[in-house]
C-alpha cells in the first residue's frame, strides 16, 4: 500500500516490490473489497489516496516503524547488548562477588538491565523453576531432572580468633598454599562460641565441625549476623565461625587468625544453576564469567 502511494501506481509498485502488476492490483481489489471502501481514487493514470486511503497509509507507516523498532531491538537483545538478566544470590554472597562483577559488566553491557534477587537457596530454586530467574548462585544440589549445575567454587569452615589469642602463637604459620592451618576445635573447649541460629545455614555446617572433633563450647552466644560474630571474634570476645571464602573479605579494625575446622575432606560446593535448555546469551556468559572470576 505504501510503495502504491509512492509510485502512484500499479505498475512501477509492483516492479519494486519484485511482484507482477496483476498480481498487486489483485491484492488491492480483495483488500478494498474485505474493507467495503476504496483506499485509492484512480484518477487517470495516478493512485490518489481516499480519506480511508489516507487513514490505512496513516497507520501502516506507523507500523513500518514498530516494526523496524522490534528488529532493532531483537537484535540487540540476540546480541547480548540490552535485555533484562534476572539472577538469584545469597544475601551474604553480595558483600564480595557483586562489588567486584557488576561494574566491570555494566562497563560492557550498559543497556543490559540486571535484578538481583537476594533469597535463600531454597526460594531461588523455586523462583527458578518458576521461569522467575537467569540463573542462581546456590550452595546445595538438588536432583531435579530441570536442573543443570555448574561448579563456580569450593568453601570451607573456619574458626575466627582474635590474632592474639593464645593458641595462635603456636598455631603453624600461614603459607601460600593453606592460608588457614587446621586446628582441632577441643583446644577452644571451655571458650564462648558464637553461633549462628539453628535455621541458617552455616550453623548446620559448624555443628558438623564442632561433632567431628567432639569439642564442647563454654558458653553459647547466638548472632545471626556472621560480620559482627567475627568482629566480636576479633575483639577476644569468643570463637566466631564462619565460610573461609566469605570471612576473608571482611575488614577489621584489628586482625584476626583463622583455622580449618572438622574433617578435612568437608568442603562445601557453591554452584550457578539454571535450567536445561534455557537459552544463555552472550552478556548472561559474560555476567556469570565475572562472576566465577570474581568468586
């Protein structure tokens, strides 16, 4: 309709649109006719657009327009350079991983729009399953057949001590290749212990070390905050108990001395999850490679 009223006619439309003249003039007819109006007046040898005419050219080209402007954006979109990437984290994963990603991702991708959804492992796996999320960082695994889990690190527990505690003196000294010697949790027997609250998931990991070496607490100080258990740590206040890869991002007025706790072959797996067969586009790779760089 556009290239008739262009060319004000059949003919030279037809030609640029790569279709016979009969053909065109057919498409026209059996529009008109569907419409019950004619669009165009032929006066003489022209193609003059009728106030219908005009109203249909009106809102075709309008549509030309969304239509380039959806092109536009899927294109865009299959090129990893605008969209929206919905992920799922730990709340206490935030305090190092997204500082060090996020920045240097929007420097790369500043049209992608990012919504980090700060839940337990427990409520990512169901907004995932739900469609609701990219993907998710979680420490557990599940065996559901929807699942696909890709290994971004490994963290264990340590216990937190001020750095002049008594045992530290003649605890091994720290090297590249262990950075927290392991100690046997017996040796702080009788001290205060800070634990986390019986629902989180950490205190389900420090029980475990505290059974493995049968070591019985003094007191029991419960915080669900696992800085400011440390911070108290740091201050002799009590052994504190936390994820090496998590604790050793905190920063402190005065040091503090970690060592492996429980049995040596515990680890914890933390891994991003998404679903099988869910497209990844170039900017969500490029996200969770900084991520696991960041890790």
């Amino acid at each position: 309709m556009l290239e008739i009223e262009k060319h004000r006619g059949i003919k030279d439309a037809a030609q640029a649109l790569h279709i016979s003249p009969p053909a065109l003039s057919i498409f026209l007819g059996n529009l008109e006719e569907r419409t019950g109006t004619k669009f165009f007046d032929r006066i003489g040898k022209q193609f003059v657009p009728t106030e219908a005419g005009k109203i249909y050219l009106e809102h075709a080209k309008e549509m030309i327009k969304i239509e380039a402007h959806y092109e536009n954006e899927l294109q865009k979109y299959m090129g990893g350079s605008s969209g929206t990437i919905r992920f799922g984290i730990h709340p206490r994963r935030t305090l190092y991983l997204l500082a060090k990603a996020l920045p240097v991702f929007s420097s790369r991708y500043p049209d992608v729009k990012l919504i980090p959804y700060e839940e337990s492992t427990e409520q990512m796996i169901r907004h995932l399953l739900a469609g609701e999320l990219d993907f998710a960082i979680v420490n557990e695994s599940s065996s559901h057949p929807l699942l696909e889990y890709c290994p971004l690190y490994e963290d264990y527990m340590v216990a937190v001590v001020s750095a002049d505690h008594p045992l530290c003196a003649g605890a091994a000294k720290k090297s590249r290749k262990d950075p927290c010697p392991r100690i046997d949790l017996k040796q702080f027997n009788g001290e205060r212990f800070i634990l986390q609250k019986p629902e989180q998931s950490s205190r389900h990991y420090t029980d475990l070390a505290i059974a493995y070496d049968h070591a019985e607490p003094g007191q029991v100080f419960l915080l669900e905050n696992l800085e400011s258990a440390c911070q108290l740590a740091a201050e002799g206040y009590g052994i504190a108990f936390n994820f090496y890869q998590y604790m050793k991002n905190f920063h402190y007025p005065k040091p503090v001395r970690c060592f492996r706790i429980g049995n040596p072959a515990d680890t914890t797996s933390y891994s991003i999850v998404t679903l099988k067969g869910k497209q990844t586009l170039p900017a969500m790779e490029e996200l969770i490679r900084l991520l696991r760089e960041s890790a």
